[in-house]
C-alpha cells in the first residue's frame, strides 16, 4: 500500500495543519521522502484482519502547489515547535487517512469534530460515520488500542464507527478497526 500526502487534498478538511507534523515526524529533515509503516485493520467487528505495510510518501515541492506556506510551517515545527504530542497526534491523523484510502477508498474525512463526542473526525458528510484516532510516540499498540475503543463504545449507536491508532516509535505500527457490526 502506497499513499502521497498530496492526496489529503482530496477529503474536504484538507489537512493543511496535519501535514507538516507528519513530515516531521516520519522523514525528520526529509523534504521529500518515504516512510514504511506496519499496518493492521478490520473492515468491520466481525471481519478477519488484514495486515501489510503502509508506505507514506511525500515531495514539499509538489505539496507546495497545494499549501504555499508548507516550507515556512515545516521551519518552525523543526527549530521552534517542542510540542511533540501535538505533532504525534497530527501525524497519526494522516496515517489513518491513508490507512482508510485502502481500507475503505471511498471514505472521507468532512468534519472535525466537538469535544464530547468520543471521536475526532465525522466521515462521509455523515453524523453517523466517525473515527477516533490517537498517537504516541511510544508504548503498547494493543493497550492503546483498547482504550481508544473503549473511548469509541462510548458513542456506539453510530452505524459506522473506526478507531485507529499509531505508535511512532523504532519501527512505526498501526492498528485502524471498524469497531461497527
């Protein structure tokens, strides 16, 4: 599986503000480079799960047709900004982006949403379509991934509901779930 950030631009948030965080934090100085990430997902609660690596690709000079301010953004998020966990938490929005382009290709991100609602993002112009994403630098994939659906169980009379979470770390490593019958 492959995914170049330029194709944020395609889901109507953009992603703008995501962007530099995830180069920084896959590529480090990398203007233009490739990360491999190893990714797990379920379709569904009730589907087998599917495993491979994610590749993350990404070009500033090309992004720059689409985010003018992408060179000076990742400038100060290099040499000024220490708040790694912001950075993490962007930078595991994109991997569920792309992990969802292949998971569920038709799927879009179109809202973000309120604090309360037990997930980050509504998918597909839908307010019954939503995913919960987290990050961390370090730590256990499994635990992380259990408390982030437990979070999600919190709002389950959605009719689709995701979680997806990534740990940074050594070998970077995804889970994204349809926690959904």
């Amino acid at each position: 599986m492959e995914y170049d950030l330029i194709r944020l631009f395609e889901h109507p948030l953009r992603f703008r503000s995501c962007i530099p965080s995830a180069i920084v934090t896959l590529g480090g100085n990398l203007d233009a480079g490739r990360c491999e990430i190893a990714v797990e997902w379920r379709s569904s609660a009730s589907a087998r799960p599917e495993s491979g690596t994610l590749t993350i690709t990404w070009d500033v000079v090309t992004l720059q047709l689409y985010f003018a301010e992408i060179a000076e953004e990742l400038k100060i998020i290099r040499t000024r900004d220490r708040d790694r966990a912001r950075r993490i938490e962007n930078a595991a929005t994109v991997v569920a982006v792309a992990v969802m382009a292949h998971a569920e290709p038709a799927t879009r991100f179109t809202e973000r949403a309120e604090i309360g609602t037990n997930h980050d993002y509504y998918l597909n112009d839908s307010t019954d379509e939503m995913i919960e994403i987290a990050g961390r630098w370090e730590g256990g994939l499994p635990d992380l991934f259990a408390e982030k659906k437990r979070q999600s169980d919190g709002n389950n009379s959605l009719r689709k509901r995701w979680v997806s979470v990534t740990i940074f770390q050594k070998m970077a490593r995804n889970r994204t779930a349809g926690v959904h019958p």
